[in-house]
C-alpha cells in the first residue's frame, strides 16, 4: 500500500474516517516523503532504540518510526484521530498510541511504560506550532534520558534555537536550547509539504542533548532568571535589565561588578556568550543580587 506521506493517501484516510482539521491543534499532515527521508536519517533510530513522537496526527511519521525503531508512543491529544491510528497502525504492534495532552502528560511513568527496556529513546515529532516552546522546554528540562529530539517547528523558531549570540534571532530560547543540547538544522520545509499548506516556511531541526549542560553553574533557576531578566528589554543595556535583579539603588555597583568580570555594562544580553551568562550569574550570586 501506498504511504500515508502522500497526497493521495492522505486525503483518501481524512475522507474515509470524515476527519476535519482543527486549526487550533496545529493540524497540518506532512506529505512529502522526501522530508520524512531527513527527518528518520536525522534520528538515527534502530531496532533496539525508541521513539516518542508527539503529535502524530493520522500517522504519516508514525509510520516511518515504526519501520525503524523497536518501540513507538505516539501521544496525540486530539480523541477523533485515535481511532483512526489505531487503524492505519494495525500492521505495526510496536506502536502504541496514547490519547493525552503531551503538556499534562507524566513523561516519568510513560518513559517507566513504555521504553524501559530500550537502548535509547529519541523525540522525533512535526510539532503543532501553538504549543512548540512549552514542549520542547518540558522535555529539555524534566531530564529524561533522551538522547535527540528532531522536530519540524516554524523556520522561525528553529533559527531562534540555533541563533549564535549578535544577531536578533538570539534569545532565552537559543541559550535555553544550547544549554542543554548541540542544534543543528537539519532542512527548511516549504508549506506544500503539508495538508492543509501553512502560509510560513517549517524547518526541521536536531537537538543533540549534551552529555553534560554547556555551561556549569551552581543554580539553574537562578541562571535562567539573569538570562530572563538580561533580555526583558532588548534595546536596553545589560545593566539596565539586570537592574531589576540587584535594585536600582545598586546599579552603580551592579556596573563595576560587571566590568569586573570582563563584561561592560553598557552591552546588550543579544552580545553575550552562555559562558558570559554563567560568569554573570555566579556575580550576582555572591553578591547578594
Ligand atoms: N505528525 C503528523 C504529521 O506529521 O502529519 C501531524 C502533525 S500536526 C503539525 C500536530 C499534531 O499534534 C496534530 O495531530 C495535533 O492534534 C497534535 N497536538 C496538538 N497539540 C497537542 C498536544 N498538546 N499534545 C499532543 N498532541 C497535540
């Protein structure tokens, strides 16, 4: 049978089963098989490893996934594409399908669940847009033993996560991403790929988790909040923002302390390296701030 990938196919399963797309859920099924080749290459999954796909609409991807990696979760929120899966997956028993919220999903239990006894387990996934950041954030940060994440999000987004500091694609999201993970871009999509054709170009992108985070620092929390606070304003100077960390009456302080680090005050947070950050936080840190 011909793959779900395809124009025709597709459009035969949405008629089959009466499906209509919900913009709200992000819906836009991928149907250009050339990209599925970059994005399965770029996952590097085998027999022995896992993948969690989020977002598996009718299962053009899944389907991929389930002809090259040992075990399958796809979680899809949406309950009228359940039944559907479950058909078009019924030659895969290495797929299992889970009616959930990924945001409200407990990753812990399903990873207890479903890949316990895998090698490894990557993310791969065409993520709904609305929702890209949060989810992203939510597996980078419940330290899941995940070793890739390759996802088509917005080329937007995906520049934002791989943007080197200087420019103004670079931000919370390319420092946060960076901490944790090595990003490369892996190709842009135009919007014919996909049914219904978005009007804004995707891109897929791998994140290669480190083996430890980028930079080493005391307080992660305290970390992300200076790099927070250091871009609330991006025409404002470094010590302008971090201001709202030391109080404006120590600003003068705030300054020399800077300088002191190497750092001038009167830079924007777009110039400063993640080591840069770090210095900035273990300052601020051991001066009360
Ligand atoms: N993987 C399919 C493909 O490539 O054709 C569909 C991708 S579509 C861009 C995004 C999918 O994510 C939709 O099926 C949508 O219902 C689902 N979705 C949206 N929000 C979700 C959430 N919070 N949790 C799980 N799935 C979600």
């Amino acid at each position: 049978m011909q793959e779900i990938a395809t124009s025709s196919r597709t459009r035969n399963i949405i008629r089959k089963h009466g499906f209509t797309f919900k913009k709200s859920l992000g819906q836009n099924f991928l149907i250009d098989g050339n990209v599925l080749d970059r994005i399965i290459g770029a996952a590097e999954l085998d027999h022995s490893r896992g993948a969690l796909e989020v977002g598996p609409g009718i299962g053009s991807l899944t389907e991929r996934l389930a002809q090259s990696a040992g075990k399958v979760a796809a979680v899809e929120i949406d309950q009228r594409l359940i039944p559907i899966l479950q058909d078009v997956m019924s030659p895969y028993p290495n797929v299992s399908v889970v009616h959930s919220d990924i945001l409200k999903t407990d990753l812990q239990q399903l990873w207890k669940e479903q890949f316990s006894d895998l090698a490894g387990v990557s993310v791969v996934a065409n993520l709904p847009y609305y929702v890209t950041t949060p989810i992203i954030m939510k597996l980078l940060e419940e330290r899941l033993p995940i070793e890739n994440i390759v996802v088509m999000v917005q080329r937007e987004v995906a520049e934002r996560m791989s943007a080197k500091p200087g420019g103004k694609d670079y931000g919370s999201l390319s420092i946060a991403v960076q901490y944790y993970c090595e990003p490369e871009l892996v190709c842009i999509v135009p919007g014919k790929s996909f049914i219904p054709a978005p009007n804004v170009d995707s891109a897929v992108i791998k994140l290669k988790r480190r083996a430890e985070p980028a930079v080493s620092v005391a307080d992660e929390a305290k970390f992300f909040q200076v790099v927070q606070a250091s871009f609330a304003q991006r025409r404002k100077t470094l010590a302008n923002n971090l201001s709202a960390l030391s109080g404006k009456e120590r600003k003068g302080e705030l300054a020399e302390l800077l300088r002191e680090c190497g750092i001038q005050p009167e830079r924007r947070a777009e110039t400063l390296t993640l080591q840069e950050f770090a210095l900035v936080c273990e300052m601020l840190t051991r001066h009360g701030m």
